[in-house]
C-alpha cells in the first residue's frame, strides 16, 4: 500500500501553499513539493522558490495510506538553504484537522523546503521523534529507531545528540511522535516518555509522545526553559 503526505500552507498575506510527494518510504525523510489535484499553482517545485518573499505563519502535514489509516506522522520541518532546520511543522494521520500557527513566521527563498517524515503504525518498536524550539528561535528534531527496553540516544539529521546541537540554549517546547500501536512502554520494561538527562544522570525532562494520528496535529509540550548542556542526552527506552 503507498503512502502520500499532504503539506498545507498559510501565508501572512492569507494565501495558501499545497504540497504533497507520493509514495513515500517510511522512516525515510521526504521533500513535499508543491501538488495536489486541481489547484492553480505550478506543481512539483520546492515551496521557497514557488513562492519567494511570502511569510509561512501556520501549516499542517497530514500522513495518507491507500485503503488504510496506519500511516502516522512522524514529524516535518521547514528546511533552509544552508542545510539548517528553521521550524518545525505539525501533523498527523488522515483523520487529522486544523491548521497549527507556526512557532515562528518563515519567509520563502530559493532553496527553502518543505520535509517530512512517517511511520507505519504496528505492534513493535518505532521511530521516536521530538521536535524541539529553544527560546531564541532555534529549531532542531531528534529521532531514533527504538530498541525494546534499551535506552537509545536520538540524534539529529547530522547525527548530534542534543547536548552536542543545542549546549547552551533554553527548551521553550517541543512535540514528540512514536507509532507504536500500544504505546511507548506496552510492557513495563522501558520509560513511558522520552527524556533529558544530564551527564551526572540528573533527569531534567521528559516529553510523553503522541502516536502521530489523532484528530488534533501533534501537541506542542512546553519546555519550561529548560537548560541544555553539552553533555545533556535525549533518550528513548520502548518497552514492547
């Protein structure tokens, strides 16, 4: 069965952007360029250069699995230029509605993209995902395959844990994604939420997942302002 995620975009000037690749591997990060059936826009362009100077201030993905709603979210951001994450996006399955403001308003260039990310919802262990915004505006995501009752460090698309990304700055609030159809710790034998700990073992947050298919996009978590170290790890430990 394929997969396809849709990508919907609002502009401060209240214009709409749609977006939407088709057949997407799971676990497989995805540009969604511009699409979707008759709509007046030219299709499969990265967003940036389709719709340059415009501000993106809220916006949706939503996951879609042909004749099945086991696709889920997993997570999306907006991508810069420069290879950096600017913000990120929420979402969900394909009964997800509404349309999230944005932690920040972004503005198209050339080389601004939209990406993305599923995972297939099964009794086993799964991609955990957290989308993080500090204070100052930065923007990262973390993501990992769990192990069942191991901790697992998630780590960035460059492959930095969090402390190594982020030393330094404040948690201002994040959302977290893992697919597994009896949850994060099914068999008492993990941790129900994916946390932060400090070097000397210090636990300093946690952020208990959505599954990434309700019927409200992934919920933001607030941070408290948290402070994050050099030596701080995210972890995740799926009892399944």
């Amino acid at each position: 069965m394929a997969t396809d995620i849709s990508g919907f975009v609002q502009f401060s000037d209240g214009t709409f952007a749609s977006l939407h690749a088709t057949g997407v591997t799971a676990e497989a990060v995805a540009e969604l360029p511009t699409g979707g059936n008759n709509m007046n826009q030219v299709s499969g362009v990265s967003i940036g250069q389709a719709y340059q100077g415009k501000v993106a201030t809220a916006a949706l993905i939503t996951v879609q699995t042909d004749s099945s709603t086991t696709g889920l979210f997993s997570y999306g951001y907006f991508l810069g230029p420069d290879g950096k994450i600017i913000c990120p996006i929420q979402g969900g399955g394909s009964k997800t509605g509404g349309l999230p403001a944005l932690a920040k308003g972004v503005r198209m260039q050339t080389g601004v993209t939209v990406q993305a990310n599923w995972d297939a919802q099964a009794d086993a262990v799964a991609l955990a995902s957290l989308a993080v915004v500090c204070t100052d505006g930065t923007s990262d995501i973390f993501s990992v395959k769990a192990v069942a009752d191991t901790e697992t460090a998630m780590v960035n698309k460059d492959g930095s844990t969090l402390g190594q990304a982020l030393a330094g700055k404040k948690l201002k609030m994040c959302y977290g994604t893992y697919s597994s159809t009896n949850g994060l710790n099914d068999d008492g034998g993990g941790f129900g939420g994916f946390y932060i700990q400090s070097a000397e073992g210090v636990l300093k947050f946690v952020a208990v997942p959505s599954n990434g298919g309700g019927q409200d996009a992934s919920p933001w978590i607030s941070g408290y302002g948290v402070p994050i170290s050099q030596n701080d790890t995210l972890t995740v430990n799926a009892g399944v």
